[in-house]
C-alpha cells in the first residue's frame, strides 16, 4: 500500500458521501447517484461508486438523472463528476448522447495541511484576509470568474452569499494588491471527517507566478488547522497543480466535469 493509495480511500469513504455536498438544497437517490440541488439552478450528481454497473445500466443511469434535472425548470445547469480511477464502462459516451459535454480533466490532490504552511511567504503588497461582507463577495466572485476566462455570473455570487448566511462552515479568502481582489477561493470543512477542501483557487492572470495563490493556500491551511483538521484535498487544474505537488500533496486520481446546460 503506497501513501497515495491509502488516500484514495480515504478520499472514496469519507468525502463521496453527503459530506461532499455541505450546501446541497436537497438530494435524490437514484441507484448509486446521488442527485443534488444547489442555490441558483444547479443539479450535481456524485456517487461513491456506479455500484459494478454495466454499459446499458449505466446509460440508463445517465438518462434517469437528466430527467429528473429537466423535470425542474429552475435547473439550468447540470454537472456529472466523474473520476478517473472508477469503474464505468460507456459513461462518457452515454453522456455525450444526452447532450453533456466534458471540460477538462482536473487532478485529485490529498496531503496533510502542515505541508501548504512552509515556506509561503505573504509577497509585498499583498493582503490576505477571509471575506464575509457581500460587495467582498461579488468582488471575490467576478475576479475568480475572470480568471477562468468565464463570463462573470451573478448566481455563484449570490449561491456564496446564502451559503455564508447559512453559516454551514465555509470561508472565503481573498488576496488584494494595487487596490483590488486578484486572487480569491474557499475553504470548506468536511463535517465528520479529518479533510477539508480548497477550491476555486484562481489568480488574475497579470498576477500569476508572485507567489500569490501559494500564500493564500497557506492562508486557507492554517485557517484549517486552528479547526482541528488534518488533510486537505481538491480538484486542481494544471496551473495549480504544480504548486501543490511542489507543497507536499499528492495526485491520487482525476476528475472530469460533464455539463449540460437548459
């Protein structure tokens, strides 16, 4: 058994649960799925596993979950998370055929929260500090959809913004320099367990490699450890990837988002 082994299954028994959805509106059980509803007409649908299904179970899988998002005309948005390392034959072609398309693979990191603390050094100029004020939030929002290259989208803003007011334990930190938010991403404890996750980590582009994403990770990490948690995972892009191998965690797997919009 190898460290990145020990937790993939870790990962797969304590964080493919209720636990990975703190925010969900509610969720339906189809099979194995777990169908979620999120603030601001968002389905998600999760499982621990596709339970040893086979290519027409699971294409029948995919159809029953659309059509319980369609059913709702407040859902705009769907997403599958898939992952790399399960057992799903036909998946991402029964997607396709139900009109999903897939963006591109992230990496599943997991390590221990000490790891992201060294050698992280705040760069000059640069404030970090966690967010709860609502103009923060907006701002926190629109400069993470720009990063992407996304067009800024006013319901994640505000899905944060109740989340915030329903007090389920997320943190919003940003980074400000030269007058405004460049770097921003969450923190989300994962009740029950020792993890806890960072995501939607981005930086401006004109202020990418100063360290900045670095500095607010380890912001986050101690954030963290004063809870009491041990271990961090998060689905990593290929920009910040590098930083958090380079800090201690490791690759354990990939997960490809599939989407489908109304």
């Amino acid at each position: 058994m190898t460290l990145a082994t020990d937790y993939l299954q870790a990962y797969d028994a304590q964080l493919r649960t209720d636990a990975e959805t703190p925010s969900a509106l509610s969720v339906t059980r189809l099979g194995p799925l777990r169908l979620v509803t999120f603030a601001g007409g968002r389905g998600f649908i999760t499982y621990q596993d596709l339970a040893g299904a086979d290519e027409p179970a699971i294409a029948a899988l995919v159809a029953g979950a659309l059509e319980h998002f369609r059913a709702d005309r407040e859902i705009t948005t769907v997403e599958w998370k898939s992952r790399g390392h399960d057992r799903a034959p036909g998946l991402h072609e029964a997607l396709l055929a139900n009109g999903f398309s897939a963006d591109e693979p992230e990496s599943i990191m997991i390590g221990p929260l000490e790891a992201l603390c060294r050698n992280a050094p705040t760069p000059a100029g640069v404030t970090l500090r966690q967010i709860t004020a609502e103009a923060d939030v907006r701002a926190m929002s629109a400069a993470v959809d720009e990063a992407f290259g996304e067009a800024v989208d006013t319901r994640m803003a505000q899905a944060l913004l109740e989340r915030l007011a329903r007090d389920d334990g997320m943190e919003l930190w940003v980074a400000e320099t030269d007058g405004r938010i460049v770097c921003g991403g969450r923190l989300e404890p994962v009740p029950g367990t020792d993890f806890v996750g960072i995501w939607g980590g981005a930086t401006l582009p004109a202020y990418r490699g100063r360290g900045i994403y670095r500095a607010l990770t380890a912001a986050r990490a101690r954030s963290a450890l004063a809870l009491g948690k041990k271990f961090v995972h998060s689905d990593s892009t290929e920009d910040s990837r590098p930083i958090l191998e380079r800090s201690g965690l490791l690759r354990v797997s990939t997960t490809t988002p599939y989407n489908w919009t109304r």
